[in-house]
C-alpha cells in the first residue's frame, strides 16, 4: 500500500523489529492498540527527539517507536525487560537521529522503503489525530 498525504496517521514497524516481535510473540494487532494509546498521548517514556517508549506484550518487552507528528509513527526496537533495563544513551542519540532522518523521507522513498520491505504498514485505519 502506498503512503499518499491523508488525515489518517499511518502505523509501521521494521523488518528488523519485524522479525523480533515474532519471535516474541507479538501481533500487529497489540501494535496497532498500543499505537491508538501513543496517539491519545498514553505512552511509557517521551524520550524526546520525536523517540517514545511503549509497553507490549503484558509488560514483557519494550518497545521504541520513532514519529512524524500528525503522520506516521514506526515500531522500530524491541527488547526484553527481563533481558535489559533501558537503552544505553548511545542508542537513544541513534534513535534520535534516526527519527530525524525519517522525517525527511519523502512520500516516494517512504513508498519505496515500504515496496523493498525495509518498511511494513501494519494499520491502515488510525484516524486519532495527535
């Protein structure tokens, strides 16, 4: 599906987190209800920098969610509570300058980014405006 300017705010997740949600178990469903909280301003962790911190599968994992206010939100790191406290403040500078570097992506290399799977739309019907 083609991301095209709307007023509905589109919800994606990486490959890599993708892949690691799987494996923990976690549907798009519980992805796409925790991405209606972030827009209802429900979130674990405003870490700044357009970065959030989110709880998922029954407080079991984390999650590190990266916007573009009032357009898109991406799932974009996940780990374990059990297995780490927090991300490092090394990490969250890369979030940070990750999430600024999404938000210059134009409609065509986000279409383009979501056409060579390195981006998944999850939620098609997020209508919550920020």
């Amino acid at each position: 599906m083609n991301f095209t300017s709307t007023t509905h705010i589109k919800i994606f997740k990486t490959a890599w987190f993708n892949k690691h949600a799987k494996k923990a178990g976690i549907q798009d469903k519980e992805l796409c209800d925790a991405a209606e909280e972030l827009m209802q301003g429900i979130w674990d962790a405003e870490l700044g920098g357009n970065v959030y911190k989110k709880r998922l599968n029954e407080n079991r994992h984390r999650s590190i969610i990266l916007t573009k206010t009032s357009t898109y939100w991406i799932y974009t790191y996940l780990f374990s509570k059990a297995d780490r406290e927090n991300i490092s403040e090394d990490e969250l500078k890369a979030f940070k300058k990750l999430s600024k570097d999404y938000s210059k992506l134009s409609t065509e290399q986000l279409n383009t980014q979501v056409e060579n799977e390195e981006l998944m739309e999850i939620c098609h019907a997020c209508t919550n405006q920020i």
